[in-house]
C-alpha cells in the first residue's frame, strides 16, 4: 500500500465556492487533512514557494469581460516562447552592459573570481548580488581618492586660468593694433568668399536634386511598366481557374486552405465530442459561402484600380520632367556665375599679399620692414610681454598634471562603471524581470483591445499564471514539489498551464484529472480533446457515459437539446419545466421557505440580463451573489456553478454556448426550470 505524505497532496477546485461545497464530503472520507484550492490560490501557492515576498494587489477578479483574443495568446505556447526569449535577450543585453562597462576587470582586480552568468535565472543574479556586496568598500575607497584628486587638480586649473587670461589680453590687444590694416581688401574678400561658398553648397543640392528626380522618374516608369503588366492580368474571364486566382488573392487562398484543414479535423474528431464537431461544421459553412461570394468581385475592382493609379503615375512622371530641366537651367547659371567671382578672389588675393589678417600675429619684424612709426614700437613692446607669458603657460608641470588627471578619470571610471553595474544587476530581480518583460508585454497586448475588454484594477488569474511561469524560468526548481494533483474540472486549464505544472512537479508528481470536454466554457484557454495531453506525458482515460447526478427528465432533456448521448441512471423527478423569469424566481423563493435543500439561478456573464436586472425581477427574494449560503438563493454565473449541485436550478439561457447550456442545466439534483 502507497503512503503519501498528506501536505504534499492537493486538490485543485474550480473555484473557493467548490471548495468549500466538499468540505463534508472530505470529512467524510477522511481526507479532510488534504488541501483544497482553487486553481488561483495553487498558484499562489506555487509562487510563494518560489518567492515567498511576492503578492498580488487588490482582489481577484474574473477574466471573462476581458479580450478573449489577447487572453488565448497569453495562456499560449507563442507566450511562452516570447517570455523565454524576451528572458534570454535580456539577460544577454545585461552581460554585454557588464562587459562593456568593465565589470568583470574590476571583479579580478579586487581578487575576485568572476562567476559563470551565462544562464538566466536566480542563481546567476545572486553570485552577481554577491560580487556588488563585496565591491562596496571599495567603492568608498575609490569615491575619496576620487574627491581628493579633484582638489589638486582644480588648483592647478586656477593658476593655468590666471596665466591664460593674461596672454588672452594681451593677444586681443595686439590684434586690436592690426585690425584697421588694409580693411577695405578684407571685408571685400571676405564677402566675395562668401558669395563664391554660398553658391557652392547649392551644388551638392542641386546634384542630389537631380539624381533623385531622375531616379523617381525611372522608378515611375518602371512602375507603371508593371501596373500595365498587371492591369492586363486583372481580366474577369481569367478568374474561371481558382488556383490562378489563389495565386492572385492571398487572402482567399489562406481562406480555402484553412476550410480543408477543419474539414480534415472534423473527419478525426471522436465521436463523443459532438460539441467540437458542431463548431467546425459550422466553421466550415461559413468559409465556403465566403469563398463563393468573393471570387469574381475583386478581379474587376483590382483592374479599375491599377488602371486609375497608371493615370496618376503617367501625370506625376509628365509633372517631373519639367522639374528635371528646370534644376539642370539652375545648375548652369551657378556654374558661370562661380567662374566670375572665383577670378575677382584670385586678384584680391595678389593685391593682399604680404599684409596681415587678424587671426595671425605678425611679428615686429614683418611689421617694420612695412613702416616705421610710433605704434609698430608699441606693438613690439606689448608683443615681448606676450610672448613671455606663453613661454610661462609652455613650461607648467603638464606631466605632473597629465598624471593626476589620468588617475582622477580611472577613479571616476571605476565609479561609473561600477554604478552602471550596480544598476543594471538590480534590474536582473525578479520583480524586475516581472515589471519589464512580462507585465509590459501583457499591457502593450491589451493597450489594442475596446476599453472595456482592458484589465481594470486588482489581480487576474492570468497574472498569477504568468508570474509563475517566470518563477519556472527564473528559479528553474520548485523547493518543495507536491507528490499527488487532484484537479478537478480539468478541462478549463489550458495545455500551457499543463505544460508549466508538469514541468514545475516533475515526472514524480501524479496527476490525477477530473473533467468533461464538453463543459469546456472558456473560448480563450482549455482541452477540447484530452488527447491533447499525449505531448505532455502518458495518461489512461477512463471515460463515464452514466449520468449519477441528474434526473431521467433532465438527462434526457439535454440529450434532446444538445444532441448528447448520456445515459441516465433511472432515477426519476420532476418534468422540466419552461416559464418566465418572475414566475420562475417566485416558485424557487416559495421552496427556499418550505423545503429543504438548495436553488441556485445561473445565467451566462455575457448576459443582456444583467444580474442587477435579475434581483430587480425578484426584489422580495433574497439572493446570495457569487456564493452559495444556507436558506438563500444563490445567484451566479455558468463559470461559478461549476462543480457545484443545487436541488432546484433556473437557468436562463440567454447569450449560452452550447457548453455553457450543457454546465447549467446538469448542475440540479431533481428540478430544473428554463427562464423564458
């Protein structure tokens, strides 16, 4: 006899309602030590034995207001495979941002072994962490020799600044003595240097100009060569081949190879899940009535429109022509006019030989072997005074200030980069990781859908999955695995959630699942064929064709409705009964006083009926919403009756799936009432 440990085991409910609603059975059977969650609260469970600090914020709500779209990709294999490489991108990002900034070189010159982060995950992070923690002393030695080196060094700037300023002066003085000499040849050269640089900058434009408006025009041409090719291929009577129009509509061809693959589903679809063959069947129609339709509309409309944009081509190409032999014009009028003012430069020049500008300082020499007066010897004594004092900004110690410089910038780099590294390992936590990979993803994922299809505040249970499948990738092993998973109502997980659970458990974990595809409720996520599961690991499927819970009248009510092929155990009860939502809501309120046992109104989320306008309906009855308590009607929706039995049901069909019509009628014991 196998021995399990009892905290080990759990059992996986649809929701807390259920839970709670086999609380005496288990007792019962004397399992009652056995944990029972809901699929949130294991998964809660499972995250805090990854990362005991995590928690999520506000109240768990549903998920069915949200995009069934953006929610099907989030609990799909696609996801997965996004999160992981999105992981590793950045996880390579971060090793690269280390190396650069030289992390590891400051690690083996502390005298420290530089770990092996090649992996992603928490192990890596934490040799990192550990690196950082030990580098912090040294930081503050790094930090004082830093500040004391810039003391040194701003005083050695103060004295360059002084002997700087005194030659500025003296330079602006000795330029201010030359400044009027032979002004007139200057300023006119300066302004025909200008004209002549003004006109050649255009003729880089000029060229660019061209060679574009050349180019566009082969490129029009050619365009139009190939919309006249295509306009003559847009004939309606060639559309009597559909691979030729295949060929020519991509979007049809993917439509008609979609409608051959359900066909092929539907043929492979097993017998009892007639609900999954009613889809497809359905599918089917709509793709082949789709097909008809379009066939020959769009030939005569691609025509008419290739033969509207080759009058637009034709016209831009007669409209660029004419804006080609304008710049070509240009082009040479530049050309004539930077011959002429390149010859007047040329004779300025000649005439400003041997004189001086005022970006040079000539010396007294030059200057006397031109004139002899009274400010040329003033201009030589003010030049002897400059030159001493560049001699003196010449011989500064620039070695010793070189060295002191060198050492303040490694001080500095060694602080940057260590910053940079301490930064970046920091954005390495998992909360990090979180915020930045996963969590931007599903917010940019939902920042498309309708406004109200958008997560609102609080928590969902796509949030605690997809927090635990980063647990899986960042911790890779679970601290304590559960030997036994009982889970009920199994085919609302998704083969994602199967995929991370097994991988999380290992093969040593036992999964024991309790389910029917044909109450599968959720358009987003589930297994509509247990075979399925095959890629994740061996299984036997027991399959119950008896009905223990239902009366005859209600199983075989449901066989007529749903085209089921339940067989009932014989228990007989009352006929199903159909009336109007009031009438329907008095006769349970008249048992709830008079009877024992439980009623329940289940109705679907998408529901026009809103369950305010259900309580408004009965406005004397008390109701219980959400939840099932004693001598109260509970009031809930299809995806919370699950698992749950009532001795009397209401179910009003309004907006149900076949699915949701199979959950809600099955969930009584003896009565069932359809709301009209």
């Amino acid at each position: 006899m196998v021995v399990y440990q009892v905290e080990k085991i759990r059992v996986i409910t649809p929701n807390p309602n259920f839970s709670l609603f086999i609380d005496e059975l288990s007792t019962d059977l004397k399992i009652g030590l056995i944990k029972k969650q809901s699929v949130e609260e294991y998964y809660m469970d499972l995250v805090k034995r990854f990362h005991s600090s995590w928690k999520p914020s506000g109240s768990l709500r549903t998920e069915t207001s949200l995009d069934t779209e953006v929610l099907e990709y989030i609990y799909s294999i696609d996801f997965q495979k996004m999160i992981s490489n999105e992981l590793r991108k950045k996880w390579k990002k971060s090793i690269n941002i280390l190396t650069k900034c030289g992390f590891p070189e400051i690690v083996k010159n502390s005298g420290l072994a530089y770990p092996d982060i090649s992996e992603p995950g928490y192990k890596s992070f934490a040799m990192l962490q550990n690196m950082i923690t030990a580098l912090n002393v040294q930081k503050q030695k790094h930090q004082q020799n830093a500040e004391k080196l810039g003391i040194e060094l701003k005083a050695k700037e103060r004295q360059f600044a002084v002997i700087q300023f005194v030659e500025v002066i003296l330079r602006k003085k000795l330029q201010n003595q030359i400044t009027g000499l032979h002004r007139f040849i200057e300023d006119t050269l300066a302004k025909k240097t200008v004209e002549r640089r003004t006109i050649s900058i255009q003729y880089p434009d000029l060229h660019r100009i061209i060679n574009k408006i050349k180019k566009d025009i082969e490129e029009e041409k050619e365009r139009l060569n190939q919309l006249q090719l295509e306009a003559s291929k847009c004939d309606p009577d060639s559309a009597e081949n559909r691979d030729f129009w295949f060929s020519s509509c991509p979007e049809m061809r993917s439509t008609y190879e979609e409608m051959k693959l359900l066909q092929e589903q539907l043929r492979k679809v097993p017998a009892y899940n007639f609900t999954k063959k009613n889809k497809l069947k359905k599918r089917i129609s709509v793709l082949s009535n789709s097909l008809d339709r379009t066939i020959l509309v769009n030939m005569e409309k691609q025509r008419n429109e290739k033969l509207r944009e080759i009058k637009k081509i034709e016209a831009d190409i007669e409209i660029k022509e004419t804006d080609f032999n304008g710049y070509i014009n240009k082009l040479s009028e530049l050309r004539t006019q930077f011959n002429d003012l390149t010859n007047e430069i040329t004779r300025l020049n000649i005439a400003a030989t041997g004189t001086m500008d005022n970006t040079s300082l000539p010396s007294p020499e030059l200057l006397k072997s031109i004139t002899q007066n009274e400010e040329v010897d003033n201009y030589s004594s003010v030049y002897k005074k400059w030159v001493d004092i560049s001699f003196a900004r010449e011989n500064l110690d620039y070695d010793l200030i070189n060295e002191k410089t060198d050492n303040y910038k490694s001080e500095l780099n060694w602080i940057q980069s260590f910053m940079t590294a301490e930064k970046e390992v920091q954005s390495l936590t998992f909360d990090a990781l979180y915020k930045n990979l996963v969590k931007k993803a599903i917010t940019k994922l939902f920042s498309e859908s309708d406004k109200d299809k958008r997560p609102k505040s609080g928590y969902y249970r796509y949030n605690i999955y997809t927090v635990l499948f980063l647990c899986s990738l960042y911790y890779s092993t679970l601290p304590e695995k559960d030997i036994l998973l009982c889970i009920d109502e199994a085919q609302d997980l998704s083969l994602c959630e199967y995929m991370l659970l097994h991988h999380i458990q290992g093969k040593n974990c036992i999964f024991n699942l309790y389910g029917d595809v044909n109450q599968l409720v959720y358009s987003y996520k589930g297994i509509p064929d247990w075979e399925m599961l095959e890629d994740i690991r061996e299984f036997q499927l027991y399959q119950l064709n008896e009905n223990y819970r239902n009366t005859n009248q209600v199983t075989e009510f449901c066989n007529d409705e749903l085209d089921s092929e339940i067989t009932s155990i014989g228990i007989s009860g009352p006929e199903v009964k159909k009336m109007t939502i009031v009438d329907a809501l008095n006769e349970l309120y008249i048992q709830i006083l008079s009877e024992e046992g439980s009623r329940a109104v289940i109705y679907s989320s998408n529901n026009v009926t809103s369950k305010k306008q259900i309580q408004q309906m009965g406005k004397d009855i008390c109701f219980c919403p959400g939840k099932v308590e004693k001598g109260k009607i509970a009031l809930l929706t299809v995806e919370e009756s699950k698992g749950l039995e009532f001795q009397t049901v209401l179910v009003i069909p309004e907006n149900m799936e076949y699915n949701d019509l199979y959950v809600a009628y099955t969930r009584t014991l003896n009565e069932l009432i359809i709301g009209l």
